[in-house]
C-alpha cells in the first residue's frame, strides 16, 4: 500500500563520477572524440610518445607551448587549443584502459595546468566571451539556438569546473605540492580575480544577461554547476579555520557555526541536525480514503487489496503528455483540499469518509520475540525563547495580578508556586539549550560604532552582489521556473535548452527518445544547481550576518520564491523522485572507456537500476529546506503557506518514504497547522502525530490548538516593509559610502574639527562682522564656570 523507503544520504554532493557525467550533455558525446583528434594532432607533432610515458619536466614544457598557443587572436586556433587543454582535463582517455586510469591521469593532468596558470588564461578567454558583443547579436538574431553557438563557452567552463572539482578533493596521496596547490587555489577564489571583483560574480553576470535576452547562447548549465561548485564546496580544502575560503558545504557550515558560537561565547550546540535526521527513520504516509475504502471492498470480496501503482509515463519529449502528471486518476482527487485552504475548519469530502468509515480490522499482535524496539525519548532537544518566557509571564500577570511588567522576566510577586516552578523549567532550557542563535546576537551587536566586520568569504561576496542582487535573484527563479517539469512552454519564457539541442533535430524515434531523456535530465540538473545554490547563499548569509540572509530572503519573497516552489511540489512527486532520466552507458567516463553497446528503445526506457534519482531528491530536500527558511517566524510568510493551499500539496510529499524529506514537510506543516482550523487537524491525526515525533518541540508552543496571540488578521506589506527599514539601516551603516548623518561617528577631537574644511556660501563675508557682534562679542562669557567641575 505505501512506497518503499529510500535509502538516500543527504549531502552537498553526489559521488565523484556522478558530478563529473553531469557536466555533459548526451548532445556533446561527439566531442570528446574532437577534442582528442586535436589534442593528438599538435601533440604528435612534438615528439612520438605517449603522454602518459612523457617525464614530469616534458609534460610541463607542452603545457607551456599550449598557453602560449592560447593567446592567438585567430578564434578557431584558440579553440582548438583549448580542446586539446579538455582533453587533458579529461583524463587523455584515449591512453587509459578503466575509469579509474582515467580519474587519476585527469587528476594528475588538472593540477600540473593550474601550476602553469592555465585558470587565470581562461579566466581572461571566458571575460571576453562573454563580452562578445558580436556572438551575442548573432544568437539574438538566430530563430533556433544550438549547441553550435555555444562551443568556445562550453569548451572554456568545461575545463575551469573539472578544474574546480578535482582541486577541491583532497585525497590521502596527494603530494606536498598538490596540498599547496589546494590552498593557494582556494585563496584565489575567494579574492577578487578579475576586475577586482571575486569569480562568483562574473558568472552571476552571465545568468542575468542570459536571462535578460541579451545572451541567449550562453550555457546556463555549465554555468550553474560551475557557480555551485565554485561557491559552496571549495571550505572542505580549508587546512585552517584562519585561511580564507569560499563558502562551503552543509557540513562545513555545520562547523562553522560550531566555531562561530565559540568565539562568542555561546553554549555549544546539542546535536549536529544532519546526523540527528540520517538516523532517523521515515514515517508511513497517512493513507488517503480511497485506499482505505478500496481496501475495506477488496476485504468483503476476499481478494487482497491492489497496490496502486504509479505509472512511468514515457520520456519522449515530443510526447504530448507530461512525464510528471498523475496517470492514475484517483491520486488527483485523494485530497480535494485543492479545492479548499481549510482555514474556516470545513472537513473536505474523502477526509470526511476518513471520519465516518469504520477503521480497518486491526492486523494479529505480533509474537512478544517480533516486537519493535523504538528508540526512547524524542529526537531534538526542546527549545524556548526568551520572547517565550516573557509572553508566559505577561499572561500570567494579567490573569492572576491583574498588570503586566513589560518585559520583566525575574519579578514573580504575586504568582503562583507553579508559574515560578514553570519559569524556573523555562530559564534552565534558555541557559543551558543553545536557544539563544548567532542571528539574534549579532542583531545585538549591530550599533552604531559598535561593529567590527570581518572580510570572509561570504562578507566579500556578499558585497559584490549587493548592488545587483535583486537581479541575480530574479534571473535565478526565472530558470527554476523555467526548469521545473510543471512549467508549461510559453512563447515568452527563456530557452534554457540552447546548450542541448543539436543542429540537426533528431529523424528517426530513437533519437527522439534519446533526445527527450536529454532535455528532461538537463531540466533535473539546472534544478538541484539552482536549488542547492539558493540554500547555501541563505545558510552562509545567515551565518555570517542575520540582516544578508533576510535581504536575500525578502527578495525570493517578493520574486515569488514560495508559490514557485509549492508549484514545483505540484506535481506526481513519486514519479519525479524515480524518474529514469539517464543513459548509464553515456555517462563520462564509462562512455569514453569502453565500446558504446546498440542502443534501442528497451534500454533507453529501461534507464538505470536505482529505487530513485540521486539529484531530484536532493533537489526536493533542497527547495523544502529554502521554504522553511523563508517562513521561519514569519507570520505573514507562513499566512501565504495557508492563503496558497499548500497543505495538500505537502501532505502528499509525505509520500517519499525518506525521513529527512518528511521532516521538513512536517515543518511547514506544523508552522500552519493553527491556521488549518479544528476540524483539518482532527482530520489529520496522523500528520499531527508525526509532527509530534519527528519535529522540535518549543516550549510553550500551542501550534496544535490555534490559540496563540499571533493568529491574527496579517498585513504582508507592514511586517515587510518594517523588515525592509532594518535592512536598509544596516547596508548603509556598513556599506553606503556618503554616510547617513544619523549613523555618522561624533567627531570628539578639537583638532580635528577645527582642521576640517567647511564650504561657506559666497555672501557669507558681507554679513561676517554682524554675525560675530551678536553671537561672539554680545554674549557674556563666564569665565568662571570654565574652572569648575561639571
């Protein structure tokens, strides 16, 4: 009756050869075999050897005649440089006998041409690419955009995140220089490199110009994978907390928070949440009533019950049916919340029979050997706030003294023993369970003249993309949106398939099929990219100042963050987590390594042999996690979860048997559940005891009974406008050049301020002696009070 659980481990990265296979496009297969046919031609030209034979010394020297072969101003001489750079990148595949071979001499080749400076050279070639106004004119112009228009940009990403990939990895045989290599790497990506501005953003600007239309030949694939790779898994080579690194990965971030609340002297954090959720177990989903009443049908005929099955629609592109849309009819109507937010309480129909079917005959109790062993206990440690504390006591006084103290947490007169017995519990959880955050401290720290900022990595980011950020913002959701398999083709909306298609459009069906699982697997990937990027921003900005993560947020609101990701959730969310969007035996570098079997229409449906797919999930867990952080103590936020229907949406991602998937669905449930009305949560036992189990609890936090204080009538525009002041306070105390008056230092120093230059108006020497009669010579002057102490 229910899925079977996955066994997924969440991390910032699939395994190594999977990373690697997803660079390629199944259209690009053709060019490896270009890109060692050049590389053979000018190499053989220098000498009759293998390049694996060459000494280290030799293969130095052809490096260097490469690089200097690269500054040539002729375009197609340098591209077939740059293809033979590839294919040393590549692992010279053509001389390895296994796949392994081949990620050793790619590793080996990779660190001896970032120890001749081919980064920075390319770095140089991708900035004049992408201001290439000529290219940029043609493919505007172009009435179908191909792979063809993208060649020299693909070529030059391609070799600059193999690049990125292999250096971050750090591997026990690595030699002296290479560990030395890794760190002066990491500290180049983190500096400004180009115009003094760091790496990220020359590729952020190449997302919006794409986006904007200016640019519609650029590879936004490659250049996602390159900007996640780039800016959020470089921290696992820090050697040192001191050394400088771009952002890291979850992990690391976990560590840096560790350290972050080290230096500020916070309590130490209970658990580590990513190793709390892996030993989790995943929660049955709560059946909907029309399996529970086919089931009850299939008792009374004596047959066993059917197991609905979803169907795997085909993955041929030009097929007129969506791959994600629900074959079977009765998963459409399971919840008709669709159709209804809840929030007046009104029990929708099949919830209803839930209510009046009699439950199903209870199965035979198991043996007492059979029985299961639950863990005891709940899985996080509980929390409070100080707000909480001082809201407890403001109810209490109002009721049992008849006034309130303000925010007042250590006066009791007049309580009961029970409420101090209750504020005693609730301090002792405040002192020694870490509730107070980094966020609210540093809030905290944030005066006027009180503030010291660090230049991290994500503090130099984080300025360079301020002035643009609402754009980069925009142009990122604008290719989810673009990606996500619920969109519909509009004639308006961004080709993001330029880099996939071919020149020539596919004849025969196989190709077709062939090019469908293309496209639908190239969407899959700009998704996790986009996905996992966008959450790594919020976590790293968030870390490193509350007011960057909620300037961020406030943008993915305002952008439609949360409607987009409810409507990517919108969908068969089973059929999108097993989707077969691969051809094993195209992936690099099993195809560049052994002979390329006949392909035919069994294989291609057939796909590979895993429960689920690595990236979707990921990406699902991904998009969960960023609506949690939008909404997280946002009233208004969280009254958009309700006004946009989401429950039903999200109850039926409870589906996906994978326990740290259901946690973050239970959150955003459990945020609503007093806005869903009584009766939705009677509805919903099931739901609500899971939320019980696997969720936080918060003291004092009545979410399952909708009486607290802040369910009341919302105003979006005030509480974000109100956020929006503070935001603003902050970036131009620390940011605006022409500071404001109001955040500006007093100059105390007497020299100082009588050696500042003042711009008089030009009539001022006519009235000069007027005004020193009646400000200076008229007033008395006590000389005296000089001389006495204040």
């Amino acid at each position: 009756m229910e899925s079977p659980n996955l066994e997924f481990e969440y991390g910032d990265m699939d395994t190594l050869t999977a990373e690697l296979s997803e660079l390629y496009s199944y259209t690009e297969e053709l060019e490896f075999a270009l890109n060692r046919d050049y590389f053979e031609e000018d190499f053989r030209s220098h000498g009759t050897k293998r390049w694996i034979e060459l000494a280290v010394e030799e293969q130095r020297a052809y490096v260097m005649r490469l690089l200097d072969a690269l500054e040539v101003t002729d375009r197609d001489k340098r591209l077939k440089v740059a293809r033979a750079i590839l294919y040393l990148a590549q692992g010279v595949f053509d001389e390895c006998d296994t796949e392994v071979d081949v990620l050793h001499w790619s590793r080996h080749n990779i660190f001896l041409l970032y120890e001749m400076g081919i980064f920075t050279a390319l770095l140089e070639l991708l900035s004049m690419e992408i201001d290439n106004s000529q290219a940029c004119s043609s493919a505007v112009r172009k009435p179908a955009i191909s792979l063809a228009d993208s060649t020299e940009l693909r070529v030059l990403l391609s070799i600059m995140y193999l690049m990125v990939e292999t250096i971050r990895v750090q591997t026990e045989d690595d030699r002296p220089e290479w560990v030395a290599a890794r760190a002066a790497f990491k500290n180049e990506l983190g500096s400004p490199l180009y115009n003094g501005e760091p790496f990220a953003l020359l590729l952020f600007t190449m997302v919006t110009k794409f986006c904007s239309m200016n640019a519609p030949h650029f590879p936004m694939k490659k250049v996602l994978l390159l900007v996640f790779v780039h800016k959020c898994r470089l921290s696992r080579l820090c050697l040192h907390p001191s050394i400088q690194f771009t952002l890291g990965g979850f992990e690391e971030l976990q560590e840096m928070k560790v350290r972050g609340r080290e230096r500020l002297n916070l309590p130490p954090l209970p658990e580590d949440s990513i190793k709390v959720v892996r030993a989790m177990r995943a929660a049955s989903p709560p059946a909907s009533a029309i399996e529970l009443i086919e089931q009850q049908q299939q008792q009374k005929r004596g047959r066993r019950s059917r197991r609905p099955l979803v169907k795997q629609d085909s993955l041929d592109t030009y097929n007129e049916r969506d791959p994600f849309k629900n074959d079977d009819s009765r998963d459409e109507e399971e919840d008709p919340e669709d159709t209804d937010s809840g929030i007046e309480g009104e029990v929708d129909p099949l919830d209803r029979d839930v209510i009046i079917q009699p439950p199903p005959p209870p199965p035979p109790l198991r043996p007492p050997t059979e029985r299961v062993n639950f863990p005891k206990g709940l899985p996080w440690a509980p929390k409070v706030r100080e707000k909480d504390i001082e809201h407890f006591l403001e109810t209490s006084r109002n009721k049992f003294i008849g006034f309130t103290l303000g925010n007042d947490t250590e006066t009791l007169v007049g309580l009961p023993r029970p409420i101090h017995e209750s504020v005693k519990t609730l301090k002792q959880v405040l002192l020694f369970i870490p509730s107070i955050s980094l966020s609210h401290l540093r809030i905290s720290l944030s005066l006027p003249g009180e503030e010291e900022v660090e230049e991290t990595p994500a503090e130099m980011l984080y300025l360079g993309m301020l002035p643009n950020l609402s754009q980069y913002v925009i142009a990122l959701l604008k290719l989810l949106l673009a990606a996500a398999p619920t969109s519909k083709a509009k004639t308006d909306s961004i080709n993001i398939l330029a880099d996939v298609l071919p020149e020539e459009m596919p004849i025969t069906v196989l190709q077709s099929m062939k090019l469908g699982i293309d496209v639908n697997r190239h969407k899959e990937i700009i998704v996790k990219a986009i996905s996992a990027l966008l959450l790594l921003l919020l976590k790293h900005f968030k870390l490193n100042h509350i007011y960057q993560f909620e300037i961020v947020s406030q943008h993915l609101v305002f952008a439609n963050c949360i409607p987009l990701i409810l409507k990517f959730f919108n969908q068969n969310i089973m059929s999108y987590i097993s989707a077969k969007n691969s051809i094993c035996v195209l992936d690099f570098p099993h195809c560049v390594v052994h002979e390329m079997p006949e392909l035919t229409a069994e294989s291609l449906e057939a796909g590979d042999s895993n429960q689920f797919c690595w990236r979707n999930l990921f990406s699902c867990i991904n998009l969960l996690r960023i609506l949690n952080k939008l909404t997280k103590w946002k009233h208004s936020r969280t009254m958009m979860l309700v006004v946009f229907k989401s429950a039903p949406i999200l109850k039926r991602a409870l589906k996906v048997k994978q326990a740290m998937m259901q946690l973050y669905v239970l959150k955003l449930l459990k945020i609503q559940t007093k806005y869903l009305g009584r009766q939705w949560r009677k509805s919903n036992m099931k739901t609500m005891s899971a939320i019980y189990q696997k969720v936080r609890h918060r003291l004092n936090d009545d979410w399952a009974y909708g009486n607290d204080i802040d369910a009341r009538p919302w105003d979006f525009q005030a509480e974000e406008c109100a956020l929006r002041e503070s935001i603003e306070k902050f970036n131009s105390r620390r940011y605006d050049k022409n500071k404001n008056g109001d955040f500006t230092p007093v100059d105390n120093c007497l020299q100082s301020v009588l050696g500042q230059r003042v711009d008089l108006p030009e009539d001022f020497h006519y009235s000069y002696e007027l005004w020193l009669e009646r400000e200076v010579f008229s007033q008395p002057i006590q000389w005296e009070g000089l001389l006495q102490n204040p």
